[in-house]
C-alpha cells in the first residue's frame, strides 16, 4: 500500500513543474487526484500522462485567483471523489521588479497568483475537511519567503505572507484535526527557468537546461539545483500520516542555501 491509499487529494498548479511532480507522486503513492492549472492544455496534459484511464485522476482547469473558481474546484472534487483529504498549494508566479518599478497592476497579479489563488483554496478546503474532522494542506512558499534577496520585492513579499497565512491556519484549525504546513523550496530546475533562460540568451530549450545543469552553484552546499520531484517528496510527506504531528511549520528544502 501506498502512503496516500485511500486519500483525496486536490494539486494546485500541477500543469507543469513542481505541480505535475507532486501529482504524479500522489498518485504512485496510492491517492485519487484532481488536478488543476489555468492553462488548460498543460494541466489535461499532466493528467493524462500520469493516469492513462482517468481512473485516479480528475484535471479541471481554473483561474484560482478568483474565489468562484476555488469553490468550484473543491466542489467538484467533492463531487467527483467524495472526499478532499489534501490540499497541495503549489501555483505561483515570478515578477522580477524592484519597488520603484512595481504598479498596481502588477501587485494585483501576483497578489491573485501568489497568495489569493492559495488564500481562497484553503477557505473551501477547510470548510470541506471540518465536515470530515481531518485533512492535511500543503501551501508552497519559497526561499525567498524567508530571506528575501535584491530584484523580487513582490514575490518574496507574497512568498513571506504564505508562510505567515500557514501559521496562522495551522493555529486556527488544529482544532479541527486539519495540519497545515509549507514548504520552502529552493533553486528548483523547472520548465518555467529553462524557457526564461532559453529567451534570455535565444538557445534552444535543451542548450537552456544544459546551461542551468551545469551552472555555477558554490552557493548550494550539494552543488546543484533541485529536481521538481525532490521537492514533490517534501509536500508527500508532510501530506501524509508520517507528518501526523507536524503542523504550522515552514520546511526549506534548498539544498543548503548559504
């Protein structure tokens, strides 16, 4: 047996990356998954690939920024499978800006992708794991989270608030037998940092990835980036029973970061 065998769980943002990764190990680990993205190609995509007969798996694209949307992603969960035992918060977005170059424009969408999108899925998660008197949130911040560094002040700043709004959860819900922890992800080699290198430098996607393989990482104590599935097993662990007295925390997962 699995060590999800027998749970629900709902991915956020598992059309590609860390998302996908974390799907797919739920569901080699025994659980039935609801999958959804905003891009709707990706995310049907990634549930085809994992799960081949759609039997374990359910993908239903939506824009999670919207509170509509995060209702109706729960619901048809709930609908689908009967249960919602977990919930991986794992979408996010990038905006490299400085406070000087920052607008209203751009803080509302990275507000909406980075800490609404995650605010608005734990709203009706919790509301469905009160009714069963148990459930498990995994909310994924970063890094950057809890040591901010130059040229990001809007998705450190949304990265720092989901650790806050995951303490606070876990202190208002315990209650309820519901953990809610984070994980901290650091370097991670994702589609989203190949295709941004790939149009920095105009190289090919597989010369990108090279590239960021074999960059210089001094920095990292084990010398290289993380896979997505590296920190998929963080977010499996902490969703599972062997996390069964872990809650309120923020797990970094970054290699050793100096």
């Amino acid at each position: 047996m699995g060590r999800l065998t027998g749970k629900v769980a709902l991915v956020i943002g598992a059309g590609g990356g860390i998302g996908e990764a974390t799907a797919r190990l739920f569901v080699e680990e025994g659980a039935r998954v609801v999958l959804t993205d905003i891009h709707a190609e990706a995310v049907q995509n990634a549930a085809s690939a994992l799960d081949p007969t759609g039997e374990n798996s359910l993908a239903v694209p939506a824009d999670l920024g919207r509170e509509a949307e995060a209702e109706r992603i729960v619901q048809e969960t709930l609908t689908r499978f009967g249960a919602l035992d977990i919930l991986a918060n794992v979408a996010g977005v990038r905006l490299y800006h400085s406070i000087t170059e920052a607008t209203p424009e751009s803080w509302q969408y990275i507000l909406e992708a980075n800490l609404l999108a995650t605010a608005y899925c734990c709203k009706f998660a919790v509301r469905a794991m009160q009714k069963q008197g148990e459930g498990a949130i995994v909310n994924v911040s970063s890094v950057n989270g809890q040591r901010p560094r130059a040229g990001m002040v809007q998705y450190d700043a949304t990265k720092g608030a989901v650790i806050a709004l995951t303490r606070a959860l876990a202190a208002d819900h315990a209650k309820d037998g519901i953990r809610v922890n984070c994980v901290c992800p650091g370097a991670t080699l994702t589609g989203f940092h190949i295709r941004r290198r790939a149009t920095e430098r105009g190289i090919s996607l597989s010369e990108a990835e090279e590239e960021l393989r074999n960059a210089d990482y001094s920095r990292i104590l084990l010398g290289r980036q993380a896979e997505p599935r590296e920190i998929a097993a963080a977010i499996l662990f902490l969703a599972s029973d062997e996390a069964s007295y872990i809650t309120g925390i923020d797990l970094t997962v970054d290699g050793g970061r100096a």
